[in-house]
C-alpha cells in the first residue's frame, strides 16, 4: 500500500498571513472592507508548480467549486497539473496590525484546498489609524513597503516602514 499526492491536495490547510512593520505616529493599520483584495502566489499542493503572476482573494467575491464542494473565494485551476484548487478568507480573523515592536503579527487567515499561499503583494486599500489623534488615511498604498503622510490634526509626519510579510501554517 502506498499513500500518493493526491490525497495532499483535498486536505484543508489554514494559513495565516503576518505582517511586520515600523509603524510612526500610526496606532494601526488594516484592509478596508470585504472588498479588500488580497494580492498572493499560489503553489498547487499536487505538483509544487508556482505561477509567475498575483492572484487575489476578496472575502465579498465567491465561486462554486466543481464537484457540489460549496463555495470559496478563490477557485483557481493548476496550468501544470490541471486541478481545482480553492481558499477562503475564514471568517472574522481579518485584523489590524498594530504592533508597535516591530514582531510579526497575523492580519487574515485563509483556508487552503490543495494550494498555499507563497508570497503577497499589499498593493492599496489599507486604512491607517493615526496615534494619539483622531485622524486616519484611507486608500493607503503599500506597493512600495512603506507610506508616509501628514497628521494635520497634530501637525506631524505619520508612516508605515519596513514592511514585511510571512505565511504560518496553524491548526484551524
């Protein structure tokens, strides 16, 4: 008896993106809505084949996965090895990071079918909350790994720095 890689590919895996950050004058940082695209690379599970381009996954946009499997937010096909694929954003673990000591701190957790997620792109959408002051920055782009503004309530510079990313595999 042998156990092939086809069964690797059925089996759920839930998958935390963290982010770190030098955060300046921000208390917090978070995606803005459902909507929220959420920019990464998939290895298919099955045959480790890893696409050169971003896909997203939005918590408001949802596909039927073939065979009566419900639903996720993502269902995408292997080009190598031909199979269906899908994750899903669990529900309500979408977080702020606000993390003032620079450590890795889980922002969304997503529920993997045969894919897991390799590398993000933060792109735009982020709202940032400004420290000690009523004002926050909507639309904030992180392409670049750092966005910095003017805190015109109190009179200062505000910043997100350094920004880094990893994946963590967790139990649910």
């Amino acid at each position: 008896y042998y156990i092939t890689n086809n069964l690797r590919a059925r089996v759920s895996m839930f998958v935390e993106l963290q982010l770190s950050a030098s955060l300046v004058n921000v208390e917090s940082f978070t995606a803005d809505g459902d909507d929220f695209r959420w920019y990464i690379k998939v290895k298919c599970s099955n045959c480790g084949e890893v696409p050169d381009h971003f896909l997203y996954v939005a918590k408001d946009e949802t596909s039927e996965v073939k065979g009566g499997r419900g639903s996720a937010n993502l269902v995408a096909k292997c080009r190598m090895c031909n199979r269906e694929n899908s994750m899903s954003i669990v529900d309500g673990s979408v977080k702020a990071y606000n993390n003032d000591s620079e450590q890795f701190a889980p922002v969304v957790k997503f529920e993997c079918r045969g894919i897991e997620p390799v590398d993000f792109s933060p792109r735009t959408g982020w709202v940032a909350v400004a420290a000690d002051s009523a004002s926050s920055f909507s639309d904030v782009d992180l392409g670049e790994k750092e966005w910095c503004d003017f805190d015109e309530n109190e009179d200062r510079e505000v910043g997100i720095y350094e920004l880094r990313w990893q994946f963590k595999t967790t139990k649910s």
